[in-house]
C-alpha cells in the first residue's frame, strides 16, 4: 500500500530517542519507527473500545448468569 509523505513536529528530546533506537537497529529508518508506533497506537485505541463496552456489563448479573450455567453443567459429561 502505498505511504502519505506528512510532516510532524517532534519534541528534539524524542527525536534523539528516536535516532537512537535506528542506531541500535530497532528499525531501518525513523520513518519505519514512527509508522510502527502510530500502528500500535491505533492498535490500543481499537483495544480501548472494547475495555470500555466490557466496563458496561453489570459484573453481579455477569456472576449470576455464570454461576446459572456451573449448576445446569454440574458432572463433565462421558466421553
């Protein structure tokens, strides 16, 4: 897939973070890290959602409905 060219502004304290890890070889060029970092970013963005709708459950009704199935499934069946 073809790359957007942008420009940021970056503070010059990470920028020499960055410089750094290209160095230690972390990755190939700033741009990769850069790249790399804002997918995981997004990656954790997308992770947030689903920490956020989970927060939504009522976790004694969760416990309860739970616990209904543990008592319909009281032996492990015959195999």
């Amino acid at each position: 897939m073809p790359s957007a060219k942008i420009a940021i502004s970056i503070d010059p304290e990470d920028l020499s973070q960055v410089d750094d890890l290209v160095r230690k070889g972390v990755a190939a060029s700033r741009s990769q890290l850069i790249q790399e970092a804002v997918r995981d970013r997004l990656a954790r963005l997308r992770r947030t959602r689903l920490a956020e709708e989970c927060a939504k459950l009522d976790p004694e009704a969760e416990r309860a409905d739970a616990e209904s199935w543990l008592v319909a499934e009281s032996s492990w069946p015959g195999y």
